[in-house]
C-alpha cells in the first residue's frame, strides 16, 4: 500500500500564482481559491492533478467572521489521500460561487443542497432549487443567524436539562404552540402556495424532446412519496413518451430529519446516536464513519481489541446489507416476498449478535471515540463464527443457486445498461455501483482507515456496467466480507476495548476533518469542523445515498418505465441517509 | 384468550355442535371479523418501517394474528401504520392517505418520532407527533420498537376494536359524517394547519422578528 501522501504535496500555488493561497488557519489544511479563478482552478485539479472524482461539496458559515465557504474535497480514483479546496465569500447576499457542475455533474445534488440549507448561490448551475425543504421555505437552516422554532440555546446541555432540570415543554415557549415560525405580520388565508410550479418547469426543461421514437402526447407521471417500490418516501416525477421515460426529477426532503442542525447542537458523544438513524441498515457503519472522524480531530489512538471488534461489526453489517438489497431488488422485479423471507432469516441472525454485543437490534451506538463501548463476549465471537464460517456461506451460495440463472431474472437484468465507468466517476458515484462499472475503488484499499490494510481480501469488481453485474457484485462483496471477519476472529487480541477513559465530554481541537469509510452503499463521510469547544462548529454528513442519486437522471432517461424501478433499486438508496 | 372466541361465555353449547353453533351478539360477531383482518397500509417513512418489515418475516410473523395483507393503496386499507418520523414536507401526503382510507380506520404511531417527534423533535422539518393532525388509537414506544412490541401494539388495537358496538362507532353516525376529515396542510413559509389560520394571524401579527435569514 503507497503511504498516503500529504495534500500539500500538490502544488497548486505555483501552478496558479495568485490564484491560489494555502490555508493557515490552525488545524485546516487545502488550498483556498480565489472566487473568480474556481472553474479554471478546479480543471486544472481534474485533469493535471488526477483528482477526478470530486466527492464532497459543502458550506460552512463563518458568522463571525462574515464569510461563507465552500469546501470541496475530491480524490483520485486510482487511491490516495484527496486535496481539499475551498472558496471563501463575503457573507452579503446574495452569496455567489460558481457552480462545478459543468466539470463535476456529482455536484449538482451537493450544490443544491448548499443552496437550500445555507443560501450559497451556484452560478451557472443548470436547475439551481431547493432540494430538501420546499420552494418557499422561509430561509437557510443552516445558517448561524437562523434559529429553528424550538430553539432553546446555541449549544446542548440544555440548562433546563441540567444542571436545573426544569424541562420546559417546547411548545409553550413557541408563540404559534407548535413548531413553526412564521414571519411577522403573515397571514395564512392570502397565502398562495407555490405549487411546484419550479419542479414541473424544471423536469420540462430537462426532457428529451421528440426522440422517442414515437409521435406521442408526452405525460408526467408522479411516484411516490408514497410508492412501495421507492425504498421510502423518494418522490419521481417522470415524464414518458409511451413506455420510455424523457425526463425525470427526483424530489426529496421527506424524511429530512436536520442532522446536521441537530448535530451542530449536540456534544461530539451525543451524536452517535443520531448516527444510526442516517443509513438505518447500518447503524454500525455509520458510527464507525463518525467516530473515524472526529478521531482524527481529536488525534486519539484506538484498542487494538476494539479495531477489530469494529471490523468485525462494519463487516458484519456490510453482510447484513447486501442481503437485503438482494431480498429488496427481488420485490422489485416482482418476485414479491419470497427472496426477502430467505434473506431476513439470516438478516435476523446477525441482528441477534448486534444486539447481544449493543443491546439493540437496529440502533446500535457501539462506536465510542478510542474504542467501543462494550466488550464481546467469547460466546458470541464463537456464535459469529458459526455464522460466518457456516451458515453465511452456505446460505448465500444456496440464494445464488435459487436465483442467478432465473429465466426472468436473467432477462430483466443481463444487459440493461447501469452506467458505465466514466460516467460513474463523472457524477461521483462510490461503492458498488462504481465497483461493478470496472473502477475498483474501494476504500478499505484506495485509503486504508482502521485496520484493513492487515486483511487479505480482493476488492470486488465486475466490468460491464450492466445491472446483472450489480447484482452479483453484492454477492461478491458478502464473501469478501466473510474472509475479512474469519481473519478478525483469528487475530482478535485481548486487552482493553476503549484506550480512553468513559467521559460525556471530550476535547476536541480546533480545526477540521473529513473521515471517510467504505459504508455497504459507497463513501460514508463526515465533515466536522471544530472550534475548540465541546460542541462541533459544523457537522455534516456526506451520505452514499443521496450522492449516488445524483446520476438518476442521466441513468433513466431513455430506459423504459418498467426498469425504472430495478435501476432505482441498484444504487441502493436508503431515505434515512439520503435526506438525513 | 378468552375473548378471542365468537361465543359469549354464559351460553353453555354441548361439545360437539361447538365449531357449528354459536350464541353471540351482533357487535361481538362485527367485531370478531374485523379484528381478525385488520390490513395494515403498506407504508414506511423512516427507520421504524424496516421493524414493520422484519415483524412480517418469519421469525415474528404478524400473519398469526390476521393482519398481514398489507396494501399498497389507502383504498383498500384498514388501519395506518405511521411507522417513522412525520416531516412537514411528507405531512400533506400523509393527511391525503388517511382521508383516502375508507372508514373503519385506524392509526397506529409506531416509536418515538411518529409519537411525540421524538430525537428529532427540534428539527425544523420535524412534526411533533403525528396526534397533532391525526387520531392516533395506539401509541407504540421504542426507537424504533421491536417487532414483539409492534405486535403488542397490534393486540392493542384488536383490544380496542373488541370494546367497539356498531351503535357508537362515528362511522354509522348520520351526525358524525366526515368527522374524521382531515383537512390538507400547506407548506407555506413553514407548515400550515388551515385550521389554525386564525390562531398563526393573530400571533404573527405580535410576532418579533427572531432571524434575518
């Protein structure tokens, strides 16, 4: 494995004098680039550097500072650390950045959702609306200046928590009794409410137009947010010429839960909780993502023992996963049930031993910063064996048995075109579906965290592009899964499982970190930025999900309506991480 | 359980007419057959719906207490699963569900959220409990709750529908028609409860301005 090399190793000064200056602030690193040079810059870091795949785009508001950033983070898909790029602005509406989205497209979601959540203007983006809260929402959430309608203090502990302990019920101390917020002097029965008029002019500026082949009356259909086959409360709104569809836009924002307002309020601790409820599948991934961040800001060492419990848990979790995706994608494709009984039997197994090692089945909040927080009992290692040296095994090549060469199966899924490598890399796609385009980019071997780099396992890759290989890459992934934690129970030291001592606060320097892990969807990160004091200055929750869905768009137009919902189900969304 | 059974429990039927005889009343008779086939709308909105998935497998399999048929349309439902965290932007679609739902109907609020708003009750995009629009009949605690106590929650509803009689129920109520017509929210600046209007006038109206966004 080549040493991670150092972002400042890139000499981006010298290639742009002028242009470009170098981040000083304490405990930042990047470069920062001049607004009016970004598309130029950004370019020349795509196609000199090598950093093709652009995977983070986010905001940050300085409030004291009177500045708004936006921070960008790509990487390069061959491995390696990533080089970190941000732009700074006055913070005067309206705040106005160039968009990225005509060199990176994986932009376009990001940006939109900067937009929604901070107010930061991308010139030049193509469909430029909000994305989580509808058109018409009453300011930036995210902004510092904006306070929510049970706003009690900046930062938890509540004082009427504690110390005093006089809860006060959030509603009396609203003046509207709920949560809401309303401007001064609205009155709701002149209200004319917006519509969507924007998506609907937005999706017809975005179709194709009479390339269907067929001289048709061209019509919208809505799916969901109440559709069985959308994975959650995802909203389509499709326009079809006959069966192909011509246009699509995602609409998202139902399950927007505001983790990251949430999480700017709660200490570092008090958010791993909140972490299990992004990718609810995976509570276990998810922790791992955030505590590998917030490590790396704190600059802690983790128990040996506890790297391994980690892998084994993250793995297991992976396993757990792709299961259900193969049970979900068969509902689909309208094997209605039957796989998905198969696949939740075992499913229930490896919840059985999250939650003897946790206490809960879903909601694990095991990780804690330096380790995690309950040992394993040598019984349940012994059960975890069982399971992944016998029964797992067993079971999925029994499932590949039962399905792979199904007639329909086979037809629905052999040859109907995903996406092919360039693309992936294009709209930032990470995780299996970039695996299974031919790009093995993996990140438990592109850029090691924990303690992958002592594991022997393959980074499952499958180079058609095509959703036959999607679907086998899962099956790929589960038995590399099984080889990484037969090793863990192998090695798996004893000792002390946290290497610090249990505390409800812990002291995080100044500065910021983006850790990252290989999550069963993709590329889990989190961006923290710390200002020293017990509660983080910025959260931000980089998912898989809603990155992925970025490319849907590009990937459905010209697919037919049938497939729709199998290519949907491909990349693998989960609404929790999706909308956070 | 004894009240599973159609007969009353006074009337004393020779043994062998048992599965062919029975002595009840009307209500009970109503209720009996509707307890036994409650359909659940088959609807997930957060982290609680894969609990609701998992209830449904064969390791807990709600069919043993006959209301396994999920269906997908609110047409054919019985009773709603409120199963997550309610947002103001899916509210509307929710509201438009339930009024779609044919009388008899039920709401069922699965964990924390779908209760009370839960942990994520501060959020700005978070409905405190779905019971703030619509008439909850089983509140289920847990984050999410376990399928064991998801079925619980079940047995409760099916307790519930046991106390019912045909001449109180709202649904057979010349009177009451409607009476559980939930107006459309709009999403406005912030959510509005068109009941309300009056109420969010009048505190607008002394309302300081707290943000500058």
């Amino acid at each position: 494995m080549a040493a991670p090399a150092s972002t400042q190793t890139v000499d981006l000064i010298a290639r742009f004098p002028g242009m470009v200056t170098a981040d000083t602030r304490p405990g930042f690193t990047g470069f920062i680039v001049n607004k009016e040079n970004l598309l130029e810059v950004a370019v020349a870091i795509r196609d000199e550097f090598g950093y093709d795949l652009l995977t983070a785009v986010t905001g940050v508001d300085y409030l004291a500072e009177n500045k708004m950033e936006v921070v960008y983070h790509a990487f390069k898909t061959t491995g390696g650390a990533g080089l970190i790029f941000r732009v700074q602005v006055e913070r005067v509406d309206p705040i106005e950045v160039p968009s990225l989205t005509g060199i990176w497209p994986g932009a376009d979601f990001q940006e939109r959702e900067a937009w929604d959540l901070l107010g930061i203007k991308f010139t030049g983006h193509p469909d430029l609306r909000r994305i989580l809260m509808w058109e018409g929402y009453e300011g930036h959430p995210l902004r510092k200046d904006w306070k929510e309608a049970f706003y009690e203090e900046e930062v938890k502990p509540f004082k009427s928590r504690w110390p005093d302990g006089q809860h006060i019920y959030s509603e009396f101390k609203n003046p509207f009794r709920d949560n809401l917020n309303f401007p001064k002097d609205f009155d709701p029965e002149k209200y004319e409410p917006e519509n969507e008029k924007d998506l609907y002019a937005s999706l017809e500026n975005h179709t194709l137009k009479g390339e269907g082949g067929l001289k048709t009356d061209q019509i919208v259909v809505n799916m969901g947010p109440h559709h069985p086959s959308t994975h959650g409360v995802l909203r389509v709104a499709v326009t079809l010429e006959g069966e192909t569809i011509m246009g699509l836009k995602p609409v998202m924002g139902y399950l927007h839960r505001n983790h990251d307002k949430i999480g700017e309020r709660n200490t570092y601790l008090q958010t791993i909780p909140y972490t299990d409820r992004l990718d609810y599948f995976n509570s276990m991934s998810n922790n791992f993502g955030y505590v590998t961040t917030v490590e790396k800001l704190m600059n802690i060492p983790v128990a040996e023992r506890a790297e391994y419990i980690r892998v084994i848990m993250a793995e297991l979790s992976r396993i757990q996963n792709h299961l259900i995706f193969i049970g979900m994608l068969m509902n689909d494709l309208g094997t209605m049930y039957t796989p998905s009984l198969y696949v939740f039997e075992e499913r229930e197994l490896i919840l059985d031993i999250f939650e003897a090692v946790s206490g809960a089945r879903m909601m694990c909040n095991y990780y804690r910063f330096g380790g995690v927080v309950r040992d394993i009992p040598d019984d349940i290692l012994q059960r975890i064996k069982d399971l992944v040296v016998e029964r797992i095994p067993a079971k999925t090549d029994e499932m590949e048995r039962f399905l792979n060469d199904n007639e329909i199966l086979v037809g629905r899924l052999k040859g109907v075109h995903l996406i092919n490598a360039e693309d992936a890399i294009k709209y930032s796609i990470t995780g299996p579906v970039l695996r299974a385009a031919g790009v093995p980019y993996d990140l438990r071997r592109a850029d090691p965290y924990s303690i992958y780099d002592r594991f022997d396992f393959d980074v499952a890759v499958r180079y058609n592009g095509d959703m036959m290989d999607n679907y086998l890459i899962r099956f790929d992934e589960i038995r590399q899964s099984l080889r990484i934690i037969e090793q863990a129970l192998k090695q798996i030291p004893q000792g002390p499982i946290n290497s610090q001592k249990p505390a409800y606060q812990v002291r995080v320097p100044a500065g910021e970190a983006y850790g990252r892990i290989e999550s069963p969807k993709g590329e889990l990160a989190f961006y923290v930025v710390s200002n020293g004091k017990p509660n983080p200055y910025r959260y931000h929750v980089r998912p898989a999900s809603f990155v992925n869905l970025t490319a849907i768009e590009h990937i459905c137009r010209g697919a037919k309506i049938q497939d729709f919902v199998a290519l949907l189900a491909m990349l693998d969304i989960v609404m929790g991480e999706l909308d956070r | 359980m004894e009240n599973e059974k159609l007969s009353l429990p006074n009337y004393n039927i020779p043994e062998d007419i048992q599965n062919v005889v029975a002595i009840t009343t009307l209500d009970r008779l109503y209720n009996w057959g509707r307890r036994s086939s409650v359909w659940p709308l088959m609807f997930g909105l957060a982290c609680c719906a894969i609990e609701m998935i998992a209830a449904q497998t064969a390791r807990y399999d709600m069919a043993r207490f006959g209301m396994e048929v999920m269906r997908p349309t609110p047409r054919q439902a019985d009773m709603m699963l409120v199963s997550g965290t309610v947002t103001k932007k899916m509210l509307p679609a929710i509201i438009r569900l339930y009024n779609q739902m044919p009388e008899p109907k039920y709401v069922v609020a699965m964990g924390a959220c779908a209760s009370s708003g839960g942990p994520f009750k501060e959020g700005y995009n978070v409905v405190a409990g779905i019971d703030k629009f619509l008439p909850v009949d089983v509140y289920i605690p847990g984050c999410p709750p376990t399928p064991q106590a998801l079925i619980a929650g079940m047995i409760k509803l099916q307790e519930k529908i046991d106390k019912q009689s045909i001449k109180t129920v709202r649904w057979y109520d010349k009177n009451k028609a409607d009476s559980n017509y939930v107006p459309m929210p709009i999403l406005g600046p912030d959510l509005i409860d068109v009941r309300r209007n009056a109420e969010y006038k009048k505190a607008a109206a002394t309302q300081t301005t707290q943000e500058s966004a």
